[in-house]
C-alpha cells in the first residue's frame, strides 16, 4: 500500500476511534451514575468482552509469535495504556461533569507532544505547537459555547479528585501512545490487543469477582444493557482495534490530536437531541480543529528531517 494510502487509513481509524469516544463520555456518564456497576466491575467486563472478540478474531488469522521479550512490554503496555487509563477514567467521570471532561481531554495531545519529544526526540516545531494550539483554541471556544448535552446534563458538580483522575487519564494515555510505539509497530492490531486484554483481565479480576457476582442482572433495565454493549463493543473492541492502526501510520501526536473529536461529537449529538443548535461559533470552533491537524500533519517528523 502506498504511503498516502497507509496514512489516510491512520487519519481514518484514529477519527473513527476517538467520534466513538465522543459518544462514550456520555453513554457512560449515565452508566456510572446507575451504581449497579463498580468501575472496576465495568473495567473487568470490558477486559472480558473486548479480549474474547481479540481471541476469537485471532482465529481466523495467520499464527504470529510474540518474543517472549516483548511479553513484559506488552504487560506494562496493558497496565499503562489500559488499565491505568480505564480506571482513571471510569472513577474520574463519577466526580466531574461530561462538559468538564472534555476540557480536560482537549490537553491530551499537549502531554503526547511532550511524551513524544522526550521518548521518540520528536520534534516540536513551530508548526506542530501552532496546530496544537489552534486545535485547543478551537475546542475551548467550542467547549464554553455550548449550551448541549455536555453542559446541561450536570447531575454533580466536579471535583479537584476528578480534575485529577481525569488529568492522570490524558497523562497515562500520552505516555502509553509515546513509550510503546515501537513494540505496537511490530505486530498485528489483533496479536497485539488480544495480549493486552488478558493481561488486563488477569489484573482486575481478583478486584472485582466479589462486586460481579453481587449484581442482580435480571432486574438491569435494558437501557442500561445497551449502554454497556456499547461500551464493550464498540468504546472497547472497535476503538481499540482503529487506534493502533493509527498509531501505526501517524505520528503520537496527531494521533492524540483526534482527541479533539470528543466534544466535537458531544455538540453534535447535543443538536440532534435538540438541546443545543448550530452557531457560527461552533462552525468556527470546528474549523479551527481541521486547521491544526492539517499543521501538525504537514511538520517534520524526526526521521524527515534526518533526512532533510
């Protein structure tokens, strides 16, 4: 495949990936606030869901041994990339609001660059910090205008505790996209994603057994069931299929910088919900996200300008 083709398909997958987060924060908003599962609870049946559909695609492929070497990158993948981000985020939304969640997510591709030019001495042009900034202009302009889903939904008010599990989700992420780049490369999307669900699941089970076993299913409203198919099917097993496609064929950062699409999606579902509608400022707010991906993909990357 031809390198345009290849990163085409990244900027695709990474889009794709982070419009599903988008949804995410809100469906499990709600799902959180039910009480009828723990966060760990809800990590483990992630693990378990995700990690069977991993297994049973990896069936259907061509047998791909992993270097026991890279088993112990794999685990402190898992545990960086998955369970630390999972968690931090599962716990954080119980004590911060959808609209402020998303604030803090629009930092993400800050920490990635930071991550990236320490670990991979990924440059930091003046063009890629321009497009970072753009971009995060962009989504606060967005953010502070709504009147949508994100905003009015606030059922609590957020706390410096969320503030700081929210902040150690983006930090977690950025340094799982940076630190472990080179192992994600070197084997397949389903090979590797299938090893980090088991070792996620052989993490939390012990925690959370007690709490699985204690939960009534026959009385959980269909509602609730939906929300959690989603959650594993498609902000589990999908997304986390797309992602390391991305990582792949782009850099850290502009992977990181599809963040930016959460609360691009929240206000779009706020409008077709008819809680929010469409202002120039939010045209404008959009705009300016497309202008800093279009500037951090055309910056150097390191090996480009070892070349030049």
């Amino acid at each position: 495949m031809k390198i345009e083709n290849r990163q085409a398909l990244g900027h695709i997958c990474a889009c794709c990936a982070y419009t599903i987060f988008g949804f995410n924060i809100v469906l499990t908003k709600d799902l959180t606030n039910s009480h009828i599962f723990t966060p760990m609870s809800l990590f483990t049946l992630r693990s378990i869901g995700a990690g069977l559909l991993f297994w049973l695609l990896s069936a259907f492929k061509p047998h791909e041994k992993v270097e026991k070497k890279d088993y112990i990158q794999i685990f402190f993948a898992s545990l960086l990339g998955y369970v630390g981000t999972q968690l931090t985020f599962l716990v954080g939304i119980n004590y911060c609001t959808p609209f402020d969640c998303s604030i803090i997510a629009s930092l993400g591709p800050v920490f990635t660059m930071l991550v990236a030019a320490v670990v991979l001495k990924e440059p930091i042009t003046l063009k890629k910090a321009g497009g970072v900034g753009i971009s995060m202009a962009g989504i606060l302009l967005l953010i502070f205008s709504s009147t949508g889903v994100v905003a009015s939904d606030i059922n609590r008010m957020t706390t410096p505790l969320g503030i700081v599990l929210l902040l150690s989700n983006s930090l977690l992420f950025a340094s799982y996209l940076g630190i472990f780049k080179p192992v994600i490369q070197k084997y397949s999307v389903v090979t590797f994603m299938k090893w980090i669900f088991l070792f996620s699941f052989m993490m939390s089970a012990p925690f959370s057994a007690s709490d699985l076993a204690s939960v009534n299913y026959a009385n959980i409203p269909v509602k609730i069931f939906l929300e959690l198919g989603y959650l594993v099917l498609f902000a589990t097993f999908i997304a986390y299929f797309l992602i390391p496609i991305g990582q792949k064929e782009l850099r850290p950062t502009l992977v990181s910088l599809y963040s930016y699409m959460q609360p691009v999606v929240a206000s779009v579902l706020g409008i077709y919900l008819g809680m929010d509608r469409l202002s120039t400022v939010k045209v404008l707010a959009c705009a300016a996200v497309v202008v800093g991906v279009v500037l951090v993909n055309r910056s150097k990357a390191k090996a480009q300008q070892d070349i030049s």
